[in-house]
C-alpha cells in the first residue's frame, strides 16, 4: 500500500469537507421521494441519526 501525497490527502480533504452535509441532503431527498416520514428513514438506513438530520432539514428549510 502506498502512502498519499500531499496533494492526495488535500484532495480528499476537500472532497470530504461537506459530507455530512451531502449525506443529510441525499437522505432529505429520499425521504421526499418516498414519501418516507423520519421514522422510516431511521429504520431503512443503519447509523441515521433522524434528530440530527430533522435539524439539517429545518436549518434549510428556515434559510430559504
């Protein structure tokens, strides 16, 4: 196995400096296209943290 470069590791970096936010909106639209309430979404994905993401929706929803 190779160690990254520099560049490599700040490459990823930014790749991953918003993924919690890309995550929270993949599952706000999945929700939606499903027609899914939080408690399904909680039930269907390991690891959703649904308090979490209901407070991302309502930051965007109230920000708009």
């Amino acid at each position: 196995m190779e160690i990254p470069t520099e560049e490599e590791l700040l490459l990823i970096d930014e790749r991953l400096a918003n993924i919690d936010l890309d995550v929270a909106v993949s599952m706000g639209y999945v929700r939606k296209a499903q027609g899914w309430s939080f408690s399904t979404l909680s039930k269907r994905f390991a690891g959703v943290n649904t308090q979490l993401l209901q407070r991302y929706m309502q930051q965007a929803i109230t920000a708009q």
